[in-house]
C-alpha cells in the first residue's frame, strides 16, 4: 500500500514537474521566437556590400565523434528505457583541410566546386569551426595574381573519394545524427556551448538540471524541430521597375559541417530537401554551376571558392524571401545586386535559346562582370577553349601584350596572366550607371549579355582554332587602330573582315531578338534621332537596313554597317514575296547609293523569333555573310532562286 502510494505520489510530482517545465518552455519559447525574429530581421537586411568574412575563438566540436560517444552515454545514463543504450558512435564523415600546392590541384578543385550534385562537398575558403563574428562574401583576400595557394576545408563522407591528385588532411572525424537522435545532439550541443543554436530552436537550457528536465519531457512528447530550409530569393529589374526571381541561381545551405547545394528556379524558390537542419542555417549565393560562375571582383576570380551571403533561417523563419535591390554603386554597393543581374541576363539567354532553334547555349562558363567606366563585352573563350597561344599567334602579339590588350582595354584593368582554369570565357564591364542614366538599366545590360551569348554560341558551334582567328583578329584591330575591334572590315584581312562581318551580324540580331522576346524593345544605336534609343519595332527598322561595302568610310551604326545583321534578318523575316524592293539599300564604302535589295525569301516557320535557320547553318566553313548562300540554298531548293537573288542584292 506505502509502495502504491509512494508511486502514486510520484507520478503527481512528475506530471506537475512536467507542466511546470511546459510552461516554463512555452514562455521562453514565446520570447525567444520573438529574440529570434528581431536576430533575422538585422542579420537578413545588410547593406549589398562585398565584405569579408569575420571569424573569431574556436568552438569546441559538438559533432566530433568523441563528444557524440559523450552525448550518447549521457542521454542512456539519464533517459531511462533509452532506445540507444550501447550505442558506439562511428565516423560518418571527416572534416578535412585541402592545401593546394600546383596549379593543376587547382584546376582539379575547380572543377570539383564547378559541380553541384547532391554529393558533391561544398568547399569553403574559411575554417568552419570557428565563431563567424560578421558574415560576408568572402575569408581569403589574395594579394597578386600568385597569391593562390589558400587552405580548403569541407566536409566529406567517410566512403567519399576525392579526385585524383588531392591530398587532404583530417582534422576531425565527425558523426552526423540522425533525426531521432536529436535529443542526443541536444546534449552534445548543450555541453559545447552551443547556445545560439539552441535558442534557434527556441530551446532555453540554462543549467545541467535544466538539461534533465529537458530530456525527461522531450523523450516523452519524441519532439523535433529539424526543418528543410527553403525560401526565396527575388531582385529589382530597373528597367521594367519590376521584382524578378533569381533565375536557376546555384545556391549552397547549410550550417558548421553540414552543407549542401540547390537551384533556385525561374521565380526564385528554393527548397533544400537534402537535409533536414536545426538551428540557423545560412543561405549563400555559390554564382557556379549549370550556367557559368560569375566573379565580380579580382579576389572573387583568384579565389574561387568564395560565395555570397544572402540570409539566416531558421524554424521561426524559414521560407522567408532575400529581396536585393538596387542600392548606389558609390562606396562598394549593389555587389549581389550586379551578379544577379548578369545572372539573370544568361538565364533569359539560356531559356530563349531553348524555345528558339539555338542548340550550343551558355554552360559552364566563366563570366567576368566589372562596373567600369564603360559599356564593353567580350567572348574570348578562354576558359571552354584555353587557345591564349593560338590566338596570340594569329594576332602575331606576344601572349604578354595579348593578355595586356584584353584585361585592359577590355575590361578596364590591367592584371598579369592567371592560370587557364581562371581565364574567362566573357567579360562585362559597365554594371554601373552610364552617362545617360540616373541608375543603372537592366535592361541595356541583358542586352548586352544577349549579344555576347550569340558571340558563345557560335563559338561553341564552330569550335576552338575558328573562335581563336575570330577573336586574334579583333585584338588585333584593337591593338593596331586605336581601340577599334572591328575597323573599317578590312583589317587584319579582307578574309578576317568579312568573318568578323558575320560573327558581329550574328550576335547584333541575337541581341535584338532576345531583347525583343522579353521587353518589347531594343536600344538601337542609330543614324536619326538619339544615338542610342529604345525601339520596339527592331525588324522594322532593319528592313531599312544599309548595307555598306568594305572597306566602310561612313559612319558605322545599327542601321548602316558592314555586319550581316541586315541580311540575316531579311532571311528570317516572311519576305514581300510580290517581287516590290524592300526598304534596304546597298551602298558603297562612302554611303553611296549602289542598289535596292529585292527579298523574297520566307523561310521561316513557328516562332518569329526562331533563329534556328541560320544558326543551324553557321559551321566552321561558313566564314563569311556570302559563304551562308549554298547551305541555305540546299536547305530550301524551292526558294534558291530567291536567296540567291537576296545575296546579289546584298553585294555577296
């Protein structure tokens, strides 16, 4: 009777201890969401500056083997019926440091953070277990151009085989619980201090009895607060004045050891659904992947395992949105808000190409994007192709000068020569507002990207010794005539000139077409009015194109030029086919009149936005605007007639 009395008693007392401990919990988790969502609101709404990450003391390891062993043989010694008495604790995954020594370990780890599988380790440039005082973008600042060997560190499955070549050392073995054991990481985080984690979770544990009656009441209720991270991720199109997603961004989530990658899609949304996560989780734009990596400044491109912080979240938080908007350029801003917007420009290139005829599209590249004092874009290759030599060859210009001639001019900084694996593929200058502008255009910047995109797919189409002749022959003319790629479209050679003539025609109606398919308009650099404007209707304007042969005295514009883009539209557009002359005209050099162009030819079906006729067309043997006329003529015998008589009335 004493003994059923005494057990009785006790349940009372533990049901009252148990309510007393809810209610203590419900009250500090009240406050602490509200200590948290006040945290977020700070942390998430920093200014979008380039900052260096700022770590400080060392932490002690929660999820070091040893301490886990420790956690377990706690929570079995003070959780009775523990469903993990006997647990010996094994190594999951090592945390390990790489140390690059040569340039080819370099170019290995690049290609290994260029991927983003659900297995591939995040690399990071910072030590990971240590206290992050200040989040940034950024840990290692190199010094120079030789200042690239800079500790790795990441986390790896203990059966995980790095590639070839990669030494690593372990610097702890690590257990990764599960979700059923979160009581157990409980512990583990409790006695190494992990106190901001814990309050994420909104668990206030203040003392080891604290800690007991913690466990007696969540070993009850088996309570988890482990989430997948998901949110959003949208920024400002200046040109429309309306918020975009950020469109198919790689973005790396994750929180000491425990990382992984994920897309946004062409909203925004991201949903990590590789893990599940307690605690804060950081969200960081990784600018790699699928489309290209995007390096802004000269420390992102020596050191490439750099990422963006975007924002926290946690259970309180999550599924909130990271809105970056359009900030001043003055005093190091709108650095999120700059790649984003190149990001953007390649994936509307990426999508149209999909739905429009345009199989080579933009893939893995390595995309340079400066603010600058001006508007220029570049598509050396160098990165797909690696052809520097060759095309120093062509250009006859000691790969020193060659080098000198495209950072510097080009992008407007002078840098000795990087390694191959860090060379780009395009470069982008002029983010910044132009002279025109109060605040920078999307608009004219996607357009830009557009063009230059048609410049990568037509070189991927033709292949590495065509693009390095293309691409010598302009630096050539740079470096000979003042600054001027092109010149009059005779220079290096008439051959050079006439196939800078089709790789510049090609690229001026991709940009124009894309620009047309998203905006309605394109900025047009034209003979009337205001030299750069915004006009809706593109094929309109370039029905009335003047062709003017080479070498051309006249002044060059999107109207009068010796680029192909005139006939390449007359091929894409329905025709007249009543056999009255369109409204282009065929000059000479001086601007003189020579001849009306008669188009006929309609070869186009689906989409006027289809530009699959011609780019199917553009091989490594078509060099020239004239050498287009027998693939097309083959492809459509019914109308060779016509396309033959477009080419005369062109002077081809």
């Amino acid at each position: 009777m004493k003994k059923t009395i005494s057990i009785f008693l006790f349940s009372l007392a533990l049901v009252g201890c148990q309510n007393d401990i809810l209610q203590e919990k419900d009250e500090s988790l009240s406050s602490q969401n509200n200590l948290l969502s006040a945290k977020a609101s700070n942390e998430n709404n920093k200014p979008d500056v380039h900052t260096q990450i700022v770590l400080g003391k060392k932490l002690i390891n929660p999820y070091s083997v040893e301490n886990m062993q420790k956690a377990f043989d706690y929570y079995n010694k003070n959780v009775a019926n523990s469903g993990f008495s006997g647990k010996k604790v094994e190594a999951s995954h090592y945390y390990i440091k790489i140390t690059p020594g040569s340039e080819s370990e370099l170019e290995v780890l690049n290609n290994l953070d260029d991927e983003s599988s659900i297995e591939t380790p995040v690399l990071q440039d910072h030590p990971l277990d240590y206290e992050v005082i200040e989040e940034g973008d950024y840990y290692v600042n190199p010094q120079n151009e030789e200042d690239l060997y800079h500790p790795v560190y990441t986390t790896i499955p203990v059966d995980y085989k790095l590639p070839d070549g990669i030494k690593y050392e372990i610097l702890d073995a690590l257990y990764e619980p599960s979700e059923e054991e979160y009581n157990v990481e409980t512990v583990s985080l409790y006695f190494a201090d992990w106190k901001d984690d814990l309050e994420a979770d909104g668990i206030s544990i203040g003392n080891e009895d604290e800690l007991k009656k913690y466990l007696l009441l969540t070993n009850a209720q088996k309570s988890s607060n482990k989430f997948y991270p998901a949110g959003s991720i949208t920024i400002k199109n200046t040109g429309t004045g309306n918020i975009e997603g950020l469109m198919k961004a790689e973005i790396s989530y994750g929180r000491i050891f425990w990382w992984h990658y994920t897309y946004t899609d062409n909203a925004g949304n991201f949903n990590g659904t590789a893990k599940k996560y307690r605690g804060n989780v950081q969200i960081r734009a990784k600018w790699r992947g699928e489309t290209a990596t995007i390096r802004k400044t000269w420390n992102e491109v020596l050191g490439f395992f750099v990422s963006d912080y975007l924002m926290t979240l946690n259970k309180n938080n999550n599924g909130q949105n990271k809105y970056i908007d359009y900030t001043s350029f003055s005093n190091g801003g709108n650095h999120l808000w700059s790649k984003g917007t190149v990001n953007n420009g390649l994936r509307k290139y990426v999508d149209y190409c999909n739905a429009n005829g345009i199989t080579n599209t933009i893939s893995h590249a390595n995309v340079w994007a400066w603010e600058g004092n001006k508007q220029t874009g570049a598509t050396p290759m160098l990165y797909k192709y690696q052809q520097l030599p060759l095309m120093s060859s062509f250009a006859n210009i000691g790969q020193a000068n060659f080098w000198h001639n495209l950072t510097n001019i080009l992008s407007g900084f002078t840098i000795n020569l990087v390694p191959k694996h860090l060379r780009p593929d395009q470069i982008y200058t002029g983010l910044n507002p132009r002279s025109n502008e109060t605040i920078s255009d999307s608009r004219r910047i996607h357009q830009l990207i557009f063009h230059e995109s048609g410049h990568y797919s037509h070189a991927s189409k033709v292949g590495a010794s065509y693009w390095a002749q293309l691409f010598a022959s302009e630096i050539s003319n740079i470096h000979l005539h003042g600054g001027d790629p092109y010149y009059d479209g005779t220079s290096p050679s008439l051959q050079a000139g006439a196939r800078i003539g089709l790789a510049e025609g090609w690229a001026t109606v991709t940009e124009f077409y894309v620009s047309n398919s998203y905006y309605n308009s394109s900025i047009i650099r034209s003979n009337t009015g205001s030299s750069r404007q915004h006009m809706s209707n593109v094929n309109g304007i370039l029905e009335g194109f003047n062709i003017i042969d080479r070498p051309m005295n006249a002044t060059r514009t999107d109207e009068w030029s010796w680029f192909s883009h005139g006939l390449i539209v007359d091929i894409l557009d329905t025709g007249r086919n009543n056999g009255t002359a369109d409204q282009s005209v065929h000059r000479n050099g001086s601007g003189a009149f020579l001849n009306t162009v008669l188009d006929e030819v309609s070869i186009q079906s689906g989409s006027i936005y289809n530009l699959g006729p011609v780019f199917s067309r553009l091989t490594s043997s078509v060099n020239s605007a004239a050498d287009l006329k027998n693939p097309l003529m083959s492809a459509y015998p019914a109308q060779s007639s016509k396309i033959n008589t477009l080419f005369q009335n062109y002077g081809y």
